[in-house]
C-alpha cells in the first residue's frame, strides 16, 4: 500500500447518509484540538496541503475522509474539549466523534489517539481512550509534538503513557523531525 496515493473524498457530518452505503476500511485519527492530527496526516501522504491545517485550534468541524489507493480510508476527526468552541458547538463535535466511531465501527481497523507528549493524557484524552476501548476497536496511541523534548523528557513521557495505556502500542512522533513517522507508516499499512 502506498500511503502517498491518496486523494480527499468527501466531509460528513451528522447523519450523512453516505456513511451507511460505504463498506471501506479505515483508520481514524482523533485527539484533542491542536494536536497536530492534519500536519500528521499530511507527513504521512507526503503532501503539504491535503489535509487542511490551521495556526488556530478547533477548526476541524466535520469527518473529512482521504481515499488511499482508492481502497481505504484514512478520517480526520475534529478536535475533542476545546473549550473555548463554546458548549453548544463542542457537545456537537463531540456527538459527531461518537456518532461516527459507532457508525463506522465494523470498517474501522485502527484509531489513532493523539496525546501531547509534552502534557501527557488528560482526562478527555482518557475517556477517548476508554470509549473507544468500550467499543472494542483497535487502538494506537501516538506522542505527538516530541520534537519538542530532550530524550530525558521524552523517556518520562513514554513511560508515563505505558502506565496510563497499559498494554497498547505507543509511539512518538514528530511531523517537523519525521521522529516515528516510518515505524507509524509501517503499523498503518499492516492495519490492512
């Protein structure tokens, strides 16, 4: 499989009817607002601007999906628990995240969490996790932002997470270093 032939396909928001006639595979990206999950995604495509990215956290507001190989899917989900969305709009990105894990949960083959290495999981990071444990999908934990950490820092930050997702892979990355960008390709591709 060739991560970089892909191509964007489609957004989806609540109840598209779309999402019922697809029986594509798909990994899922998800984590909370500005994590990074679009510049991650455009590393892995090998494309600048696929995926659309801002300077301002919460801009994802729907399921934007990118076809690869005209075979799988690849989802960015929005941002979960960025407070300053407002109430109103963070509990719909929220509906929307549980509403398509559920929807699609016989298509998808993995979901990768993204978790700042930096502050480590927070609660809603942890109740994404257990949430998606509760539906029984697979999971891949990725520490985003480790460039920004001596090895020292990124050693605790590992070891934390393994404490935290006992027993799930856990990889650090870095989309401006490339840090775990072959070894998450390599999981990616096997997910299939």
């Amino acid at each position: 499989m060739k991560l970089t032939d892909v191509k964007f396909y489609k957004s989806i928001w609540l109840n598209s009817e779309e999402v019922y006639f697809d029986d594509k595979k798909e990994v899922v990206f998800v984590g909370r607002s500005n994590m990074w999950k679009s510049s991650l995604m455009n590393t892995i495509f090998q494309k600048k601007d696929l995926v659309k990215t801002s300077s301002k956290p919460g801009k994802t507001r729907l399921a934007n999906l990118f076809l690869v190989e005209n075979k799988y899917y690849f989802t960015d989900l929005p941002g979960y628990g960025f407070a300053k969305l407002g109430k109103d709009l963070r509990e719909e990105l929220d509906w929307l995240i549980s509403w398509y894990l559920e929807e699609r949960r016989n298509s998808i083959k993995k979901v990768v969490i993204l978790v700042d290495s930096k502050l480590w999981a927070q609660e809603s990071d942890l109740e994404m996790y257990r949430y998606i444990l509760d539906l029984e999908l697979p999971v891949l934990i990725v520490l985003s932002k480790s460039d920004k950490l001596s090895k020292t820092e990124l050693f605790k930050s590992l070891t934390h997470a393994k404490e935290q997702f006992f027993g799930q892979e856990i990889i650090p990355v870095s989309s401006k270093s490339k840090l775990g960008i072959f070894e998450l390709e390599k999981i990616l591709k096997n997910s299939f």
